[in-house]
C-alpha cells in the first residue's frame, strides 16, 4: 500500500508542476564503461529551466549488484546546424557520479568528476529529444579503501520525452 501512495504521490508531483517547467524523462544505454560502471540501461532526467541532467543507473544480476547516480551541469547546449525543423546541438558540461556496488557479498563505493560532451536534438516539435555522448570520469574508491580509479570514457546514447 506504501508503494501505492507513493507512486501516486511522484505522478501527481510531476504532472502539477509540469505547468511552471517542462520536464524531460528517457532512457539511456550505458556502453564502454569500464569497471566502475557496468553496461546497462539507465533512467535520465532534465527541467529545461536550469541547465542539469540526471541519470540513475543499475545492474542486478548473479555476481553482482550495482546503483548508480550521475548528475550534470551543461555550461552549454549549442546549435551546429539544421536538419529539417529541427536543430542538431552539442553540448559540454561537468558533473559528479556516485557508484555503489555489492560484488561477492561486499560494499564498494565510488564517487568522482566527469566532463560530458555531446550532440542532442529536439524533434517531433520539441517532444522528443534524441542524444549521444561520452563522459571522460575519473574516480576515487572511497570504500572498501581509498584508491584511485583510472580515467574511464562512458558512452551513452538514449532520448528523452518531454512534458510541456
């Protein structure tokens, strides 16, 4: 019942506060990602009036467990050019990511910088925002001891839909 109340609570949230913000959410996958990250799909989402991208991550299966967070900020979004109505854009910003995994029965965590860099485009009158891009991160493993992680470059391609 919990479940329930709170579900309905996050879908009244959003679709209340849709009229002051457009709100985009989608998919992406998560590919070349190196040991911190796992392969995988994640959930992203944006407000068009201020400049961050959130994605959260995670990956359940036989040997491992693993919940991810990304937050970034676009220092900017810009148009290259036209393709039909709409523009095609490229973008750069700068973030943080958190990992939390639980291989063999462990408690790993993992938190660092990226620097994303992409291209996205806003079709079908804005409704529908395709993307790709790749996040340069490096990390530092906070437990189960503190080390350096090496310089990683995921790539990840996916779209969001937005509500106006």
């Amino acid at each position: 019942m919990k479940k329930k109340v709170l579900i309905l609570a996050a879908v009244l949230l959003v679709v209340t506060t849709t009229g002051a913000f457009s709100l985009g959410i989608g998919l992406q996958y998560n590919g070349n990602a190196g040991k911190v990250f796992t392969n995988g799909v994640a959930l992203t989402f944006k407000v068009d009036s201020i400049p961050l991208v959130f994605a959260t991550n995670w990956v359940f299966d036989e040997d491992n467990a693993q919940f991810g967070l990304t937050a970034d900020y676009w220092i900017f979004n810009n148009k290259i050019t036209n393709v039909g109505s709409a523009s095609l854009n490229w973008f750069l910003g700068i973030g943080a990511f958190a990992n939390f995994a639980f291989p063999d029965d462990e408690f790993v965590f993992v938190g660092g910088a990226r620097v994303p860099v992409g291209l996205n485009m806003f079709i079908a009158k804005g409704v529908f925002e395709p993307f790709i891009q790749i996040a340069p991160s490096f990390g530092i493993r906070i437990i189960p001891k503190l080390d350096a992680e090496d310089l990683f470059f995921p790539i990840s391609i996916g779209f969001r839909v937005w509500f106006k």
